[in-house]
C-alpha cells in the first residue's frame, strides 16, 4: 500500500530532479532531452506494489479498504479486457457470497417518475427482455491522478483505471419502459447491496445515476454477463449497470434497484464526488463557491499497451507500438506517437470501433537512430478535433479526468 509518504517523496522528485540526473542515474544519455517538460517524472521512474486479490492477477493495489486496483498497461493489449485483469475500484465493502445468490436475486424499478414500479427476478429479467452484447468502455473518473499537477487527494491511479469487453445483457430502456415512465423524468438513480465502510446496512456507500437520456440509450444494458462468463465477482455480480462513455461510477455493481426521478439523482457521492468546475479555476485552488457539473462523457484518452515500460531494445531495431483509445460519448478519429518529447508527432494506423462506446485500437512502428534513454508518448484526437494534453488542461481539486499523454520508457543500446 502506498502511503501520504510515498506520495510526498514522489512530488519532491518531480519538483526537484531533473532529467538530467535521472540520466545519470539510469546510467544512458536522453536523447532529445531538451524537449522533456519539467513537470513530467520520467517514466521509467514508476514502481508499484501488488497483491493478490480471488479472482484478479496480476492487478497494482492501491489500498484494500475499500479495495482499488488497477490493471498495468501492458494488459490491456486484447482486443478486449480478460475478467481477471479488469479493476477493481469499490467505494465501500463488497457484499457478502451469500446473498448474491443469482436465483433469488431481484431488480426493482421505483421512482417518483415511474408509472408501475415492478420487481423483476434475474430470470424474468433473462427471459422477458431480448438480450444484447456490446463491447463498452468503462473508466474511473479519477484514473490518472497521479500525473496530476500540482496533485490531489484521492487513489493516486496510474493508467489502468480502464478497459473494454462485451458485455451481455438487456437494455436498460427496455425495462423501464416496461414499468411506464411519466413526462417528468430527468434522471435515474442506482442501489447496489454493498455497504459502507462503517459496516451501517442503512445506507449505501455509493448510489449514483445518469440523465433520462442516458439510461435509454441503447448502448445502456442491465448486464448479467462479461465476455461471455458471469460477471466477475469484484465487478458487480449477478448483475450490474453498463454505462459505456460515462464515468464508471455510473455503472452501478451488485444492482438491486433502479428509481426513475423527476430530479438529478441525489444518492451517496452525486452532490460532492464526481463533479468538476464549470468554469476554469486556478491550480492548486481550493475551488470553494464555484459552480460545479457532473461528470457525464469522458474525454478523449489512450494508452500504450506495447511495449511494457522500461523495454530494452537495440540501436536501429524497429519496434511496433500498440495500444487503445477511447473519447467518451464522442469516437477517436486518430492517435499520434512521438519518440522526441513530443517535439514531433508521427500518425498511427486507427482501427474502427466494434461498436459505439467500444475502445479502438491503434498500431504504429517507430526507430531509434541512436543510443540512449527515450520515452514513447501516445497522443488520441477525438472527432470534435480535441486532443490529448501533456498535462491536465482543466484541473480539478479532486484530479478527475486526467487524459494528458500517456508514456512508457524505452533504452536503447
């Protein structure tokens, strides 16, 4: 686990070593080196811990109460994300084996702005409703706030706070429209069977929603199945929401309850968490008095998935880039690399989503002319023509929606 300690150490760093003595240490010259900004920790400069959590492998464990983990880069290059390697991100204690029984599990759809609230068995669920399999992307909202500057409280997250996989399931309109919904209703809101920290069953560590909109949107499934098996344990099993280009948060686990309202859902962390400014503020402010807005699609945003950071290839060897890129609501229209600190921008082969709301991958090859320390950086433009930042662009003081480049360290011999 890493501690307030850790975390200080590591932005006395950025604040103070500079690339050049990272050279030094490292033991190899760093081409291009003029052109690294002076906020960036060199990337070869990152090493987590991990530990082992039933059903995950391999994940970087960032605390265990409540539990987050996070999926290193380099697995996530599937076309989509194997259960064992999806996150884990929980807001309070995941519930108990024995009561996700999936044959007495039940959904219930309620609400000021619902017609004929009804309770469903999983099994009417299965069988009422006609079934639907969409690859979806779901992030965290606050994956990337380690590279957050000047930084936040919060799970310090690297870039595996992400992934993409088929889920199956049915949608989320459907059932709604089955119980009626009245003119009024603008949002829904989600309940789920885990608990708070405190262990008080009374109330729910986590209920958040999505615009009226948002929920009939056909990409939008009360699922029951991962590529093609239950869902994993840790990520909602029997049966959760599936909001793809949204915040994952929005995608409630363990999902016992769905209320239609004729308000914005006011749950546990809607009014506090998972907001940004409305309006630029200044970094490192405390943001006090300032309107704030819902995190709705998320923004554009890649990741290398090949090859593994801190890769040892020899002088004039081409090396093939791969990763995924993914822009929310919207769809990425093309990923760039750089091998020369971004100082110039090389375009990437851009593969068509499976559908919309699924990540798209990308393939590039690049040489080194030289020996040396370099860095290959990544750069996603979506299809309003926004790209990527090196660095946060609209800082937040809870570090949420960190897209800035993503990196992975090459030597070169």
């Amino acid at each position: 686990m890493k501690d307030k300690k850790y975390y200080q150490k590591r932005r006395s760093f950025l604040k103070n070593t500079s690339l050049m003595a990272f050279a030094s240490i490292i033991g190899t010259k760093v081409p291009f080196g003029d052109n690294f900004p002076n906020f960036l920790v060199p990337a070869a400069a990152e090493k987590l811990e991990n530990f082992q959590l039933e059903g995950k492998s391999d994940l970087i464990f960032h605390n265990d109460r409540p539990i987050t983990g996070e999926t290193p880069a380099h697995l996530l290059d599937d076309d989509f994300t194997k259960p064992e390697y999806v996150f884990v991100r929980n807001n309070g204690l995941p519930p108990e084996k024995s009561v996700l029984d999936p044959k007495k599990w039940t959904l219930e759809i309620t609400g000021e702005s619902c017609l004929n609230p009804k309770i469903f068995t999983l099994d009417e669920l299965k069988t009422k409703f006609k079934h639907y399999t969409y690859a979806l992307t779901l992030e965290c909202g606050g994956n990337g706030r380690g590279e957050v500057v000047p930084g936040t409280m919060g799970t310090q997250w690297g870039v595996g706070a992400v992934y993409c996989g088929r889920w199956t399931g049915v949608r989320l309109g459907d059932i709604l429209k089955s119980c009626g919904i009245k003119d009024d209703a603008i949002y829904v809101g989600y309940y789920g069977v885990d608990i708070p920290l405190n262990g008080d069953t009374s109330k729910n560590p986590i209920s958040r929603g999505v615009p009226i909109s948002k929920a009939m949107s056909d990409e939008t499934l009360v699922a029951f199945a991962y590529e093609g098996k239950d869902i994993p344990l840790m990520n909602g099993y029997p049966l959760r929401l599936v909001c793809g280009g949204y915040p994952a948060s929005a995608s409630g686990k363990w999902l016992k309850k769905i209320s239609i309202r004729n308000k914005i859902h006011d749950g546990e962390k809607m009014m506090g968490s998972y907001q940004v400014p409305c309006h630029p503020v200044a970094p490192g402010s405390d943001a006090k008095g300032v309107d704030m807005c819902i995190i709705e699609s998320m923004p554009i945003k890649s990741v290398i998935t090949y090859p593994q950071n801190k890769i040892k290839i020899s002088k004039n060897d081409k090396l093939e880039i791969r990763g995924k890129a993914w822009a929310g609501e919207l769809e990425v229209s093309k990923v760039e690399i750089s091998i020369d600190f971004g100082a110039t921008w090389i375009k990437a082969k851009l593969e068509k989503p499976l559908n919309r709301l699924a990540w798209q991958k990308f393939v590039g090859e690049i040489k080194f002319k030289e020996e040396g320390y370099y860095e290959v950086w990544a750069r996603a433009t979506d299809n309003n023509g926004v790209s990527q930042p090196m660095v946060l662009g609209a800082w937040n003081p809870k570090g949420y929606l960190n897209n800035s480049c993503h990196r992975v360290a090459v030597f070169v011999s």
